[in-house]
C-alpha cells in the first residue's frame, strides 16, 4: 500500500476550532495539495497563504462524489501505479476537508463505495460521538448513535428503549425541542437530554432537562445531543424483536398476527445491509419489522390497493423506518425496477397469481432471489396451499402448518377462539 502521503486523494477531518486543531502531517498534506473541497465553514478554515483551487461542497452529495471522481488520475483508472515518487509533482492531489471522523456518517464513506482504500489517505479527528461520551461520562460501546442530520427525525422510536443511553447528531438548532416532544409522546418524559454545541471548539456549550420540562431556546444549529430514555408510567414501549402486537399497527384486519409474524421473521433471517421484497404487503408489518431489527436493513413494500398503501406509510412513520420503500403495483408489474432481494416474502398475491408455468409470482421470486437469499410465502386457502404443495415437491424446502388460538369469551365462559390457519413455505436458495 503506498504511503498516505503518496495518495493521490486525501479526507482531513477537522475540528470545531479548524486549522489550529490539526496535527503538523494534515497541515503538510493540506499545504501539497492543489485541490481543496469542503463546505463554507471548512473552506474559511483554510489559511491566507494556501492558494490553490477551493471547490464548496454541493447538496446533493453525489454531485460533489462526482466532481472529486473527475480528479482521479488517468494512469490510476487504467489500472496502473501514480504513486511514484518521481510523478508527485505532476499530479493532481486533491483533498476533502469534513467535520470530525468522515468515517462516522461522512464523506470518506462514501468515497470508499467508489474508490479503494489505496487511493485514499483519511486523516480522522474526534468523532462527535466520542466528544460526546467524555462530556456526559458514557462508555462509547454502552451507547446507541444515530444521525438525524438529513434524515427523519421519527428514525429515533426504535431506539426510544427503557435505560437506552443515545448519542444524537442533530439536523439544526430546532432538533432538542423536537425530541424532546416525540419522548413526551412516547411516555418517556423523564428523560434526560443534554446538548451539547460547538464541541470542543472555544464556543462549547452544554445545557440540560428533562424532556418533559424542555424549556431551552433554540441555541445553535451545529450540536449533538446525548439523551437517557427514562419511563413513565404507561409509557409507549415498542420492542426492537419481532412479533409487535397486532394494534402497534394500523390495519384493515388483513395482516400478518404478530404470533406467525415472528416465525416469518424467524424463517426470513434479517441480516445487516440485506434488503426484503414484502410481496402484497398489506399493512406493512412484515417490511416494517424487519428495517426495525437493524438501522441498516432496508426493504420493500409491494401492495396494489391504495388504502393498504396509506396504512403502510402511516405505520412506516410511527414505528420509527420512515425509509421504507412503499411501491404501488403488483410484483410483475413493478419488478424490473427493484433491487435484487436477499430476502422475498409473499403475504399476498398467490391467489392471482398464474399457478403453472414460468411466469407464476413464486417463479418470479425465486429466479431474482440472490442466491443465499431466504423465500417466505403463506397460504389460507385450498387453492394457494396447492401451489405450496406442488412448489415444495419440486423445489424442497419446508413445509410448517401454523394454527393460533386466542382467548375469548363465549357469553358468560371463556374459551379458545381458533384463528384461521397458515401453511407457511419456507426455502434457502444455494449459493
């Protein structure tokens, strides 16, 4: 690997207090460089006597990737060596100034999706969570973190757990307030917040409450936030492992109980950055259990009726991933534009679908399924469970009859009340 200073692009982090924060070796990369990309408060970071070419840092992020990407070396991108010694001074070196770590939601990660880390120097200073953990006295690997910068501030309910210590980066000044009434909502009103602005800069502040009795202003728009979820009584807990009850959700009385729910979430196996296609996805339940088992699973609901596709949206938002990709349609009718799944469950639809042939919707699933990849599907009726049948015969995997029966009255008795049965299908797909 070539020396960091031999890379043709570097990522400097930068601290609150900018050009006196950095070590003497970012300095002299900073100094070499004749490219300099950063945002408005970065760039004014830079001293008078650098005078290369300042390029601001543009929204969307692809547009700015992109134009950092034109940089790259002509003999890099023909796959052969620019690091010599002897062509330093011809070459282009270009350097990414970004706040704090740009390996902790920053730039650099993004960068990596595209080049190796051969091309590539990262300078990292103190990430926010770290600053935040030696203010508030927490252990960084006892905390959660997540960013709401650009992102919806309701991806904060799965992390909303009794006794959950979270380390926030906020979107603006306006964040604490509006944290501090989802948690009043939530029940959660004792919860401690503290936030914390300019960290480790000379304008550092901090200042405290609870979310019940927030009644700080609006301070600055750069800070983070460090917050203790505290219980109420009666307070709204949502658990992150699968099988929530039945009215977490908003639905037509169509949707997966939350008892065969879990044995589906079981079967499906959520793993980290994978991606699910919930096929006649009703009210979502399924998708929506599975992006909250992990901020980094993502997924897919497919549903044809309008009025379902609202309730999924709605249930997107309130149970904390809003990110959920909801598409209107049929499988065939929308599947040239999905990503290839890892994980396909079929909660609707067999009863339409063509039972013979290539073009039946369990053929569809299972020629797109990556291989590894995990397929689900349910029967209620005589007609479905045939095609069950027959698919098992051919194709292996296995077979489970799931029967619930609930509690209920029977005039002044109790007795058990049968829900209607599931034939659940379950397969692997060999690599």
């Amino acid at each position: 690997m070539p020396e960091d200073s031999e890379k043709w692009l570097r990522v400097i982090g930068i601290g609150e207090d900018g050009w006196e924060d950095l070590g003497a070796e970012a300095k002299s990369l900073l100094y070499e460089s004749k490219v300099i990309l950063g945002g408005e408060r970065h760039l004014k970071m830079l001293p008078d006597d650098w005078k290369g070419e300042r390029i601001l840092w543009t929204s969307p992020m692809r547009e700015s990737v992109q134009k950092i990407l034109s940089f790259r070396p002509d003999e890099v991108k023909n796959g052969k060596s620019s690091f010599t010694r002897n062509k330093k001074k011809d070459k282009v070196s270009v350097t990414v100034l970004a706040s704090g770590d740009p390996l902790c939601y920053g730039v650099a990660t993004r960068l990596l999706r595209h080049l190796p880390i051969d091309e590539i120097c990262i300078k990292p200073a103190l990430s926010t969570f770290s600053l935040i953990c030696s203010r508030v006295g927490w252990s960084l690997p006892d905390i959660e973190t997540l960013t709401l910068h650009g992102r919806p501030l309701e991806m904060l309910h799965p992390f909303v757990q009794p006794g959950a210590k979270l380390a926030v980066l906020s979107k603006d000044s306006g964040t604490p307030q509006k944290i501090a009434d989802l948690l009043v909502n939530r029940g959660f009103g004792k919860s401690e917040i503290t936030v914390l602005e300019h960290l480790d800069g000379s304008k550092e502040k901090k200042f405290s409450g609870r979310a019940d009795s927030w009644q700080h202003s609006a301070g600055a728009d750069l800070n983070a936030m460090a917050i203790e979820c505290i219980p109420v009584r009666n307070a709204d807990v949502i658990p992150r492992i699968p099988g929530l009850p039945d009215d977490a959700f908003n639905h037509d009385g169509q949707l997966t109980k939350c008892e065969i729910r879990a044995v589906v979430l079981s079967k499906l196996m959520p793993i980290v950055d994978q991606v699910l296609w919930d096929v006649g996805a009703g009210c979502g339940s399924v998708a929506i259990e599975w992006m909250r088992s992990h901020p980094r699973c993502s997924a897919i609901a497919i549903e044809k009726s309008k009025t379902r596709l609202k309730m999924i949206e709605q249930n997107a938002i309130n149970l904390g991933v809003p990110l959920l990709k909801i598409i209107p349609g049929t499988l065939t009718q929308v599947v040239e534009n999905l990503p290839l799944p890892d994980a396909i469950f079929v909660g609707g639809g067999l009863s339409n679908s063509n039972q013979h042939g290539s073009n039946s919707l369990l053929d569809i699933c299972w020629k797109l399924l990556k291989p590894g990849g995990r397929l689900v599907a349910h029967a209620v009726t005589f007609e479905t469970e045939q095609q069950l049948l027959s698919w098992h015969k051919i194709n292996g995997g296995d077979l489970t009859r799931l029967s619930i029966s609930r509690a209920d009255s029977i005039g002044k008795f109790n007795g058990w009340k049968p829900l209607r049965p599931v034939t659940q299908y379950s397969v692997t797909k060999e690599y």
